[in-house]
C-alpha cells in the first residue's frame, strides 16, 4: 500500500549523489533503512535532521512496494518512489500540524474570542482560532496553531511546527530543527533553534532565522528577512523586501530590486594548526568588521545568488555560502 511522506534533497534535486526529478518514479531492488532503497519521513520536520533547512529543498513524496521502519524517527525506506510537489518552508510547516492533529487528540483547543490553548506533552496538538487566541506546544514534535487575526502561535519543543495565518499574527519556533510560519498581513515568524526554519508570505511581514545554520524566508510584499545565527541563509523574493545576512557567515539573496544588508565579521578565536575555525559557533570569537547594504541590479548582484561581505568585498558564494568559484 503507497505511502505519503517528505523527503529533503540538495538544491539540484540530488540525494547522495542519485538525480531526482519531480514528477518521476524511481524503483531499486532493496530497501533498508540507512543501507538502502529511498529514504523519506513521516514526519515532514523529521527532515531537518537529515537536510539543513538553510542549504536544502523538500518535497512530498509517495513510498511503494517493499518498506523498511527506522526506530529512531519516523524515516522510512521503500523500494518505489515517486516525487511530488515542491513544498516551501510554509507548507511543511501546514503539513507538521496535520500529521500531528490527525494522530493524537487534540489536547487543547480553543476558537473563543481571546481564548487560550496549550498543548505540554511531545506529539501535542494546540489550536486557536478566535481573535487574538493564543496557542502553545511545549513538548517535542508539537504543533501549534493561531488562525485569527492577531493571535499568537508558538512551538518550543524539538522540532515542533508553528503556524499563524491570520492578520498581525505572530508565529515562534524556538526548538532545534523547528519550522515557524507566518502567512497573514504583516505576520511575524521566528525560528531560534539550531537548524530551525522561519518563513514569512504575507506582505509587510518579517521572518528571522537566530539558530545556527537557520533559514529565513520572506515573500511577501516590502517583507523582510533575517538570518543571524552562525551560517545561516536569508531570503527575500519581493522587489520591495530586504534579506539580511548579520550572523557570522552568513550569506543572504534576493530577487531583482531587492535589497541585501551583509555584515562583515573577523573570526578572533582560537585555531587549530590547520588554520581551522576551533570555535565557530561561539559568539565571542568573533568581532564585527562592517557591514553593507546592496541592491540586487542583476548585474553586479545577480538574482537569486548568494552573497557574503569577506573583508569588507562583496563576494558571490554557493548554496553552502562557500565561495564560488
């Protein structure tokens, strides 16, 4: 019996070195889970851990044929697959709820004016759907949702899905590999969380990204983007919007017209004797150099290309935020 699922891969569709395309079936002899056949989730955020937000695409997949169960998350090995439709950082974050609300019952629930939901247990669902309702889910994989207008939406547990789509809504994640989504009129959505992911689609909204190797998505009209956590990823994909890369390697994109503010930053701590960073991810060691503020013209900053300010130049990096070459 086919099965639905999630699956990350690398930008350009590939999976450990095996090409992907939308739309295709694909077919192997064996399926064993971390040996081999095709690797896919239940769970859509059990993915960050395998596919770092910051660096990854992820879409919604069909299993077949014989199947194999890893015990340590919901992944799960088929011998047929066929890949379906992209999903964005939003859209996981619709399907992490629906997963978790159609397998536990609802532990709290509210759809009053003011109302207040909280969910404390790991797989809780909390929900609030009236005026400025305020939803929360503490345990770990929780889900939590705000859909009126001016409420409030938060996850704190590992990888817990967070989701406000009403009008001023705010939307948090602070968990690792957490998903925080914001899709109403100048929505707010954060992600703190290492590997977390925050996307913002309403117009005037704000994302950010805090965690290391966080991504930060905003879409929306004069929306802004920001990624401040050690390599993480900003994105802004309105002429009106602004991506801002202010972590320590961080790198940020935008579409034509859009703005980038890209900080600058001197690694000050100690190496190793191969000249390797000992002590990235902390943040006294390094010190700010500077900062500039780009328009992506589509020929000195290109489109949907990311940048880094190294020593005070502004230079053009891959999807990892290496240096392209």
């Amino acid at each position: 019996m086919a099965k639905k699922a999630f699956k990350g891969f690398n930008k350009d569709l590939t999976c450990r070195g095996f090409q992907y395309e939308e739309g295709k079936e694909f077919e192997t002899a064996r399926a064993e889970c971390c040996e081999e056949g095709f690797h896919a989730c239940e769970y859509p955020l059990d993915c960050f851990g395998y596919y770092n937000p910051a660096q990854s695409v992820y879409h919604e997949v069909e299993l077949d044929g014989d199947m194999d169960q890893s015990g340590s998350d919901t992944k799960i090995c088929a011998t047929k697959i066929k890949i379906g439709a992209r999903l964005s950082i939003a859209g996981l974050v619709k399907a992490a709820i629906d997963f978790t609300m159609s397998r536990v019952n609802k532990e709290a629930s509210s759809d009053e004016r003011h109302g207040y939901a909280s969910a404390t247990g790991d797989y809780g669902a909390s929900s609030a759907t009236g005026y400025r309702g305020a939803s929360s889910a503490t345990g770990n994989c929780g889900a939590s949702s705000a859909t009126g207008n001016c409420g409030a939406s938060s996850a704190t547990g590992y990888r817990g899905a967070s989701s406000a789509t009403g009008d001023y809504g705010a939307s948090s994640a602070t968990g690792n590999c957490g998903a925080s989504s914001a899709t109403g009129y100048r929505g707010a959505s954060s992600a703190t969380g290492y590997r977390g992911a925050s996307s913002a689609t309403g117009d005037y909204g704000a994302s950010s990204a805090t965690g290391n190797c966080g991504a930060s998505s905003a879409t929306g009209n004069c929306g802004a983007s920001s990624a401040t956590g050690y390599r993480g990823a900003s994105s802004v994909s309105d002429p009106t919007g602004v991506a801002v890369a202010w972590g320590h390697e961080a790198r940020a994109k935008g579409c034509l017209g859009a703005h980038l503010i890209l900080s600058d930053w001197r690694y000050i701590g100690e190496k190793y004797s191969d000249g390797d960073y000992k002590y990235p991810y902390r943040v006294e060691s390094w010190e700010l150099a500077g900062a500039k503020l780009v328009i992506v013209d589509g020929e000195k900053i290109k489109a949907d290309t990311y940048y880094r300010c190294i020593n005070g130049e502004i230079v053009e990096v891959d999807e990892d935020g290496e240096i392209a070459e």
